[in-house]
C-alpha cells in the first residue's frame, strides 16, 4: 500500500481552506473513489485525471485508488482539485518522489490531454495559501500572472501534466511540449471615465457629488432626462482615492472570482464602477447560482460604485435586496452547497425622473403629462427603508438653451478629487487606532460622544427625531454627512451650520 499527499485550496466565497489531498493506493480490485464532499464537478475529476495522466505517457497504476480531500466535513467544489489529485496519484504511484509535495498547493483544471486549465479564484485561492504557511504553489501557465500578484507566494506556472512532473523530478518516456492555454475570461471592457468639467451647471449635484466622494455617503439625484444626472454618477470614481494595497487585492479577488479579471493589467487600483440595467434579476445583482453562489453587482462593486440608474424602474425585489449590504458591507448568500460571504461595502449611486414620462419640473418647454397621483406612485417605488440608508437627495432641474450657451465649465476632475483626498486623509487621522477610515463607517455612539459637547449642534437633529422627520438612522447618518462637511472645510469639528447643511442634503431641502 503506498499514499501521495499533496495539498490544493477550498473556495468559499472569499474565504480559502487549505485541503490535504491524499491517495492511497492498495492492492485489490481496480477502481477509483473520491471521497471528502466533492460536488458533481469535483467527482468528475476521476475520468479527466486517468485521461491526462494516460496522455501524459504514464502507466496509470492499475490498483483500488481512495483519494481523501482532507478535512472531509468542508464542502469541495469546482474542477481546481484536479491537479492535486493527479499529483497525489502519481506521488503514490512512485512516479513522484513524495517528499516535500504535502506543502505545495497545484490549482488547475486538467484536458483529456494532459493540458492545465485555467480556474477562476485564483488570486484569492493563492492568498489564502501563503497565510496557511504554503508559499510554492502550482498553477496552469494562464494564471501565474495572476497568482504572481500575491506577496510572497513563490508560483510555479505549466502548460500541462507533464511539466509539472518534471518540476517535481519526475522522469517521462516521452517528451512532448504543450502549448499553454490562455484564460477563457469574457471580455470586460474599462471604460474611460470622463471629467467632471464635461458637466454644464448643476452646482448643487457637483457639490453633494463631492461631499458623497469625500465621506463615502450614498446618493440620491432625481431630476428630467438630459440634466447630467447619468454624466455625474459616471464621474464619481474619478474623484475618488486610489486603492490601498489591502484594498486593492480585496477588490482584485473579488473580480477573479467572479471571472472578470485580467491579471496583465496587474491589481485593480481604481475604485470599480457597476451600472447594471433595471431589467436585471435579483442574482445579478447581489449574486447567486447553484451550489456556491457567485459574485452580483454589489460584490463586483466593492470599494466602488453602485449606480442604478432610471432606479423606480428597478424590480422591488432587486432594490430590497440592497438594504443589508447597505447597511452591513457584506453579504451572505445561502444556498444549497453553503452560505456564502462576499464583501460588498460600496457607495450607492441612484438616479430618478421626478415622475413617469420625466417631464415634470422640466425647463425645456414640454409638459408632464403624468397625474399627480402617477408621479407619487412612481416615485414611491423607492421604499422609505431603502431611502433611510441614503445620506444625500438632490435634486437637478433641467437646463434652458441660455443656460447651456451661457453655462462656463465647472472644475474639472482632478481638482475636486485633491480636496476629497485631503477630506479623507482628515478623516483617516481623526479615525486612526479604530477599525473605521471613512465617516460613513462610524456608529452611532461614536458620533453622539464625539458631538455632545458642541453647543447646539444636535439641537436640530433632536427636533427633527421628535416630529418624526427622521429615524434613529438617518439621525446617524445627518451627522456624517456633517463631519465629511467639516473635513472638506479643514476644520476639526462640526457646526451647527454644517448639521443644517447635512439636513438639506439628506431631505433633500424638503423641511428647509
């Protein structure tokens, strides 16, 4: 009886779990068993195993075969685990020597021919390797650029079964070279983000753009079609901060699971931007499948945007599903094969027509043709749970032909993005010892502690509690907004003309 064991890594959601592949190899009746809570997938390594070992040139070892993938109570899935099995195999088969091969992880998908496939979770999955103590690891040659973007995992990338033989000292009869097979990612084109100074007028939207990039708030624009709403959520991630190093790779798994992640270009650096069409589903949105759900538009958003544009025209379903991660910057998707965690703390972006046919309130001359009873129901399909978790309303109205003629350009991108940077860095100074770094994170009883010895600033904050203008929450969030205020103003405090400020914001002017 010989045993190979050699190592590979567990996806669950984000989260990796080292596995020990172990094959034990007895004299008996032929035969091949998997065991360990493999899924369908999983299971069908044993017929792509036998192939590309076969067509590698190696004598597959004609005796009852039990692969263990170890801790057998962890739920296994996808066809990553195919190259440690082989390894495995082959380790007990002698073809491999098999000292040292416990402490290598391979994460490939075998070919009928021997040929390493690209797997999605990679980044994540090599991460997760070099925090479990296991920096060598083993990839198909189409994702070593992407696994090379893991400090110090030391990567080794082959073209096929064979290569990864020799690399472990083994011997072939026949050598043959393969060639390398390129990762089937759909194409996910970035598009550029424009400028700020493209933007005719609208001052107030580019004022509550700012205060919304300078404290992470969420936003709210309702106005008529052609006032620049789509134009300004578009510009928002250019005003924002880069990535940190941890950020950044967050981000990049994020996209490497999702299957949207092209490793040439190195580390997502730039704050990710998601509009998705008010036609998608709930599982596009927050992410779903069979088995191990998958990565939606909020997850793909992370430390980004989230614009739903024409947002009454989403499914009230879809715009429900938002309120968790909204409120606690991830989300946990249960499905049969688990619960799954994905982060997903991003700056939602919404735009509305103030009423059906988007004529109201207009200035180009049309009429609304829409009752008031239409234009209250319209509107009204933003729920008040939703729209408490929203800090900034405002309001476009649409521009005159004088208007655009005359209209100069507003500031353009950079300038505004060096004032949230320094509103932010304030913030990251005021917040340093604690988990938080934007104003948006911060609690409820930090604020209230932190403000109750300015005189009159909660004042209205507490009138506004008593009518019943606004819940605990928005309380919360009113003052937030006030603290981003007092940061993009370089002062250490807010006042109470910065709580009045983040009261219009979040009513939208309604009670100013």
């Amino acid at each position: 009886m010989a045993l190979g064991t050699t190592a590979a890594v567990a996806l669950s959601g984000m989260e990796g779990h080292l596995v020990e592949v172990q094959a034990q190899l007895a004299a008996s009746v032929p035969g091949f068993t998997l065991v360990g809570l493999p899924d369908a997938a999983l299971a069908e390594s044993r017929d792509r195993v036998r192939a590309a070992v076969l067509s590698t040139g190696i004598e597959w070892p004609h005796r009852k075969i039990t692969v263990n993938l170890s801790p057998a109570s962890l739920r296994k899935s996808g066809s990553s685990f195919d190259l440690a099995v082989a390894v495995a195999v082959l380790a007990g088969h002698r073809v491999l020597p098999t000292s040292g091969l416990d402490r290598v992880v391979h994460l490939a998908e075998l070919g009928l021919d021997g040929r390493l496939q690209p797997v999605r979770g990679v980044l994540p999955a090599v991460v997760s390797a070099v925090a479990a103590g296991c920096p060598d690891v083993v990839v198909a040659a189409g994702d070593a650029d992407e696994a090379g973007l893991v400090p110090g995992a030391r990567v080794h990338g082959a073209a096929d079964l064979g290569d990864v033989v020799r690399l472990h000292g083994g011997t072939l009869r026949h050598e043959r070279r393969a060639q390398p097979v390129a990762p089937a990612r759909p194409a996910v084109p970035r598009r550029p983000v424009g400028d700020l100074a493209d933007v005719v007028g609208q001052g107030e939207a580019r004022i509550a753009l700012e205060v919304a990039a300078a404290g992470g708030h969420h936003l709210l624009m309702t106005g008529p079609p052609g006032a620049g709403k789509t134009m300004l959520a578009a510009r928002l991630p250019g005003i924002l901060p880069d990535l940190t190093e941890a950020e950044a790779v967050e981000v990049t798994s994020v996209h490497s699971v999702a299957g949207t992640f092209d490793p040439g270009a190195g580390l997502l650096r730039r704050p990710p931007f998601e509009d998705p069409h008010h036609t998608a589903t709930p599982a596009a949105i927050v992410g779903g499948g069979t088995g191990i759900a998958r990565p939606g538009a909020v997850s793909r958003a992370h430390r980004g945007v989230l614009f739903l544009d024409e947002a009454p025209e989403f499914a009230p379903r879809v715009l429900q599903t938002l309120r968790q991660p909204l409120e606690a910057g991830e989300l946990v998707l249960h499905r049969t094969g688990g619960a799954t965690r994905y982060p997903a703390r991003f700056q939602l972006v919404l735009a509305a027509n103030p009423c059906p046919c988007g004529m109201s309130t207009t200035n180009a001359g049309a009429e609304c043709t829409c009752s008031p009873l239409a234009r209250r129901r319209y509107l009204a399909r933003l729920s008040g749970p939703l729209l408490d978790r929203v800090d900034l309303q405002v309001h476009l109205a649409g521009l005159s032909r004088a208007e655009r003629v005359l209209a100069t350009s507003g500031e353009p991108s950079a300038t505004v993005a060096a004032r949230v940077e320094a509103a932010r860095e304030r913030a990251r100074a005021r917040l340093a010892g604690t988990p938080w770094r934007t104003n948006v994170e911060l609690p409820g009883p930090w604020l209230r502690e932190h403000l109750r010895g300015e005189p009159g600033v909660l004042t209205q904050v507490e009138r506004q509690i008593d009518a019943g203008e606004l819940s605990m929450r928005g309380a919360d969030r009113v003052l937030r907004v006030a603290w981003t205020l007092a940061d993009l103003d370089a002062r250490d405090v807010p006042g109470v003309d910065d709580v009045d400020a983040a009261m219009l914001f979040r009513t939208g002017g309604r009670h100013g």
